[in-house]
C-alpha cells in the first residue's frame, strides 16, 4: 500500500518482500523506533513497523509536514492485520480518473495551481471504471472510451473533522470527440491541454507525487 500525503509517498509492505537496502538513506528497526520524526529527512525505511508506529507517523505528517523527507517506507509482520488497523481509523471513498490518450498526447488540466488528470468520486453502487469515463467527460466535455486499469492511489485528507482514506481507481483512457472541450469551472479547473511528450515532461514537475506515480505504472505497461 502506497499513501501521499503533502506529496510524500508513505510505502506499507510486507516483511516478506524484497527490499534492497541500499535505496534508502536512513534505515531504522521499528520495534524501538522513537525518532524525531521532525528531524526526518531523505529516503528512510523502518523495518518491522507496528500499526500504531505508521498511524502515529501519519498523523503527525498529516498535521506538520516534512520538507526534508522524499519518502518513507514500513515494513510489517502482518500486512493484512496491520493495513486493517490503519484504516479502521478513516473513513475510506473511492473515486476514479483517467489517463486520456489522443495521438501520442495526454490530456493535463490546470486545477488548484498544479497540472492534474481528470477524476472523482465514485457515485452510489457505480463500478469504478464507469465513474472514470463519467468523471472525464463531465470534467473536460470530451468524450472517451476506456481501456485497461493502469493503477490505483490512495490519499488522505481531514473533511468536516473527519479523516478521509481516498482510493482512486486510474485508466487508460482513449478520446473519441474533443470539440466542444472546456474546463469545468465549478470543479476549480481553469485549462484543460493536450500535451506532448515535452510539454508533458515539464508540466509534471509542477503536479502531485501520486499523479506522477501514475504515469510511471502507465509507461511500464508497455
């Protein structure tokens, strides 16, 4: 399970998965982890984490931030259990979007000062990839068919006191109509643009962590 929160990726696997210790900078043993977690910097990897370690992490990046941390990874005993506990904490909602494709460019939108893809929340008994071609279309006035899921995300945030766990399902999406193409203003999006590969390449320095983990996933897909 992987979780952005303020664009750092917050990485939960199992003991039981490789990992090479070499990527990291800062490794720790989380069965006595008491760290200065503000003083918390580069790529860090907690071995044999407990739920209440990564929940007392989270909120503590919740609520302060870390400007000096690029990611952290945990590593747990037990997986199910402990991804189990941590969301028993939240209120989880599932929402979809697309990567949108039309002659070797990609649709970006401007929202919120960040370049971003098109998504949003699932409504009541909707599957996930219909969502996502609804989200689309209603967010650029495109229409579009879908394709294979790329990946999925997950975020937090606080909404009315509550704390939310997004998931957000992400496909590969095709354009089949771009006349009448507009941004959505009520929704925040101010531009919406077809890019190529360097347009798209400079833009995604000015966009969120978790949407440049989805491209990632979509170019291993070929």
């Amino acid at each position: 399970m992987k979780i952005f929160i303020k664009d750092i990726p917050i990485v939960i696997v199992s003991n039981h998965e490789f990992i090479k210790s070499s990527d990291y900078d800062h490794i720790f043993k989380g069965h006595h982890w008491d760290p200065q977690i503000e003083s918390l910097k580069d790529e860090v990897l907690v071995k044999h984490a407990s739920a209440e370690v990564i929940d007392e992490f989270l909120v503590y990046l919740k609520q302060n931030g870390l400007k000096k941390l690029e990611g952290i990874t945990f590593t747990v005993d037990n997986y199910d259990e402990v991804i189990k506990d941590i969301k028993k904490d939240y209120t989880v909602i599932k929402a979809a979007g697309g990567l949108v494709l039309n002659e070797g460019e990609v649709l970006m939108m401007w929202r919120l000062k960040k370049w971003d893809l098109p998504k949003g929340k699932l409504d009541k008994g909707e599957k996930p990839k219909k969502a996502a071609i609804r989200e689309v279309e209603e967010e650029c006035n495109i229409k579009v068919k879908a394709g294979k899921k790329i990946c999925h995300t997950w975020h937090t945030y606080k909404q009315n006191g509550e704390r939310i766990l997004k998931k957000t399902y992400w496909y590969r999406m095709y354009c089949i109509d771009d006349t009448q193409m507009r941004p959505q203003k009520e929704e925040n999006i101010e531009e919406i643009k077809w890019m190529n590969e360097v347009e798209l390449k400079e833009a995604l320095y000015n966009s969120y962590a978790s949407i440049r983990d989805v491209f990632r996933h979509y170019y291993l897909m070929d």
